[in-house]
C-alpha cells in the first residue's frame, strides 16, 4: 500500500469520527437539556353548577282552537290588550274569503303610501339602501329572538319593495290602481263580514303559542316563600288546560327561573348577585339576576333568578336544565410548572411571577398575574408596570414598540421545563 493512500484513509477516518463525535454531542445535549415546551393560547374558565328547574310567569290562556283557526301572531311578539292574535273561521269558504281580504288591504295600504311619498326623490340608490337596512333589522330581529316589532319590520319592507317598483313603472296610473284596489276591498269586506270570529288579547304583553297546564300553578305568586319541597310540590301540579289552545299572553314583563341546588353548589349565590343562565333548549345564554336563595331543607336550598331578556324561545319554555354560571375569566393558559418566580436583580422584578416565551433562539421572560387557577393550569394575563403621580393617580408605564414585541400573546412557545433558563439564554437545543 503506498504511504499517501494511508495518510489520506486515516485523515478520512479522523474527519468522520470528528463529525459523529459533533453530532453525538449534540443529540446528548438535545436529550439531557431538559427543556419542555408548550404553546400559550387564549381560554376561558367558568365556575357553574348544573340543574333542572322551572319556569314561573304570569300568562293568560286564550280560548281552545277549532280546526279552523289562523294564529295571526309569532312567539314572543309584543301584543297591546284588545289586539286581534288569532281568528276563528266558520267554513273554509270564510277562510278563503278572509285571506284574499288581506291580501288586498296589504295591497291597497301600500299603493296609498306610495302615492303620499310621490313627491319626494325616486332615487333608486337610496331605495336599495333603504330595502337592505330593512332586511337586516328583519334578520337582526328573527336572530336575536325579539319578535316584539315583526308586523312594523315586515310592513315596512314591504312598503319600500313596493315604492320601488313604481320609481320604474311611473306613478301616472297609481291613482287608478288604488281605486281598483279600493273596490274590491270593499267586495270582499262584505262577504267576510261574517267569515271569522276574532280572539283578542285580554292583556298587553307577549303572544306564545306554547300552553302546558301549568300557566295557573307556575305563577309569580307562587314564588313567594318557596322551598325546594315547594317546587317539588308544584312540578307534580297541572290544571288540565288543553293543549290544543290558541296559544296564551305572558303579562308579566320579565321571566323567573326556580330550581333546587346543593348548598355547597349555592355558597357563591345570593340576592342580587349577577350570572349568565344557559338552557338546554336554547342555543344562547341569557343575564339574569338572583333574586331569592331559600333557607336550607335537607341540604338544598331554592333560588329563583330573574331576566329580562324575553325572546322567543324563553316564552316557550317551561321545564329546562340549566347551567348557572358564577364567575368566568379569560386569559392565556399556561401549565402550573410553567409559571416561575424571578430572582434576577438585574431585571429590576425579584419575586415578580412570570414565564420565559421563546423568542427566536432566545428565552425572554415576561410578567405576569394569575387570575384562575385549576389543578394543572393557571390563566395568567400580562403584568404591566404601573407608577404613581404626586396625586396619588395610578397610571399605566407607556410601553416602547420593543417592549410591546415582547408582550404575551396567543400562540406564544413557553417553555415548561428546564435547566438555568434565564432572560436572554440562547437555545441551542
């Protein structure tokens, strides 16, 4: 073997050992370093118990319906005492008759409010405008459950989809449509005369179709004094209302909820404490306000809450399981061995909690406070630095745009576990 083939095999050999040595390093230093991380992200925590309860409210039940009755109103619209909710027809013929009626004063009423706003400017644009804002009050209405305007919302949208048509076909032959419209009106008026007895609202307040038997025995009334065997008492109570009834008028102007809860479930309840109330049957959450927490019976205790946030689905429900929500907090969520303690003087916040985010192929540490804490989790918020004026006036430290590239945010990589992590460590590993 000729001596340079030797030479250049061994410093082969030394290169490759020199390189698994480096690599061998840094998979060790990779293993034993001991760094854990986890990504920061935004949640919310609630405190809240769960039970099955009732609802209590003052209603009044409207007669039985044949089968030939039109309910003229939706759940949870706003009703003044003597409107017309419902008709009762004597023939199919009278129904007929009826509905080709209202067909016409629809009709009718939107000619003449065309014809009284003839002299203002047929802009189209503005029309459009018009249209769409109403379409979204529509929307915005039928979403959120408030009914109580659905007649006006429709009536003006349909009012503007009308004057809108004639900005195109011109207003020379509207007089004579209203004459047109006005007689047959009156044709139909006479063979209706006779076609439907009305059914109208002995109360103001809000129409619902839902009658359960038990609109005499879940009354405000017989909130008074109640205790969890009072509420066992009355869920087992029914006055035998028939179920095919029109429908019914809630009067009172707020909506109660009983159950019976734990007391240990019922120590953060009390009168006048606010909490957010979730049902089964509803695919929102209501605020309410605690009105009454009973004295204790076999340890339970009856609270009652109050809302005021009347939409539809609420004026139909009557049983429901509920979650009851007492406090909630919302920050980012970090495990317990994540938070840490600062020791270092040099950055002016010995003691200061905190966490080391990873910033590039750096730890930086930020301050922070707990605000909620679980078994194996805090929710900590950013720690801001606060001064004092001459007048006693707390105010937060301006921040720079370094120090606010530096802040917590969703998403953020914390480093759980490791050995001598300190602000501005690089990481290697």
């Amino acid at each position: 073997m000729k001596q340079g083939t030797l030479i250049t095999r061994i410093i082969i050999l030394v290169l490759f050992l020199g390189i698994a040595a480096y690599f061998g390093v840094y998979v060790w230093s990779s293993l034993t370093s001991g760094i854990t991380t986890t990504t920061a992200y935004s949640y919310t925590a609630e405190r809240k118990v769960t039970s099955t309860g009732w609802f209590f409210r003052d209603e009044a039940v409207l007669e039985d319906a044949s089968e030939l009755a039109e309910v003229l109103r939706t759940d949870g619209e706003a009703v003044a005492v003597g409107d017309t909710v419902a008709r009762i027809y004597s023939s199919d013929e009278g129904y007929a008759v009826q509905k080709q009626l209202d067909e016409a004063q629809s009709n009718l009423s939107s000619l003449k409010y065309i014809l009284s706003r003839t002299s203002e400017s047929a802009d189209t644009i503005a029309l459009d405008d018009d249209i769409a804002d109403a379409f979204s009050a529509l929307h915005y209405s039928v979403a959120s459950g408030d009914l109580s305007d659905l007649g006006t919302d429709a009536d003006e949208l349909r009012g503007l989809i009308f004057r809108r048509d004639y900005t195109y076909n011109g207003t020379d032959s509207l007089q004579t449509q209203i004459d047109e419209a006005q007689a047959q009106v009156d044709a139909l008026r006479a063979q209706s005369s006779s076609a439907y007895t009305p059914v109208s609202a002995p109360a103001a307040g809000l129409f619902s179709s839902a009658v359960d038997g038990f609109e005499a025995v879940m009354t405000t009334a017989a909130l008074e004094g109640l205790t969890p065997g009072g509420l066992d008492g009355l869920s087992a109570q029914a006055d035998g209302t028939p179920s095919d009834s029109i429908g019914k008028i809630i009067t009172s102007s707020g909506w109660y909820f009983s159950c019976n809860l734990t007391e240990q479930e019922a120590e953060d309840l009390y009168a006048g404490a606010s909490v957010t109330l979730r049902f089964r049957d509803t695919a929102r959450s209501f605020p309410a306000t605690v009105k009454r927490v009973s004295d204790p019976e076999d340890g339970r205790v009856n609270v009652t809450f109050y809302g005021s946030d009347y939409a539809a689905q609420v004026a139909a429900l009557r049983e429901q399981e509920v979650t009851v929500v007492t406090e909630t907090a919302t920050g980012f969520r970090v495990p317990k061995r994540a938070v840490r303690v600062n020791q270092d003087e040099a950055l002016d916040s010995a003691g200061q909690l905190g966490v080391y985010r990873v910033s590039g192929v750096q730890a930086k540490w930020v301050p922070i406070n707990i605000i909620w804490e679980e078994d194996d989790f805090y929710l900590v918020t950013q720690a801001y630095d606060y001064e004092t004026d001459e007048n006693g006036k707390t105010t937060q430290v301006t921040q720079s745009e370094f120090d606010k590239a530096s802040n917590l945010r969703a998403g953020d990589t914390i480093i759980v576990r490791g050995e001598n992590i300190y602000n501005g460590k690089v990481l290697t590993d």
